[in-house]
C-alpha cells in the first residue's frame, strides 16, 4: 500500500491538477496555434498564398 496520508495525498492531486490547467494546457494550446500558423506561413511561402485562379 501507500505510505502517503490521505491530507498529503490529496495535496499532490491540487498540485497535480493545478500544474495542468494553469501551466501545461495553456502552454500547449499556445504551442498548437503558434504551430499551426508557422506551418501555413511555411506553406504560403513555397506555394503563395490563396487566391483566385483563372
């Protein structure tokens, strides 16, 4: 079993649980948009960007 107390156990799931929502989800949706933007600036410099074609 554990050796942790129920207050100590409950201390590391606040901890845990406030690691993710305020660090580590933000952080990644940050990193998602920011790449998804580079990867269409990257596409739009090799092909040009979107536009009419006649």
């Amino acid at each position: 079993m554990s050796n942790s107390t129920p207050s100590s156990s409950r201390r590391r799931e606040w901890q845990t649980f406030l690691l993710l929502t305020v660090v580590l989800i933000p952080l990644l949706s940050v990193m998602t948009v920011a790449g998804y933007g580079f990867i269409v600036w990257f596409l739009q410099m090799i092909f040009g960007p979107p536009g009419h074609v006649s």
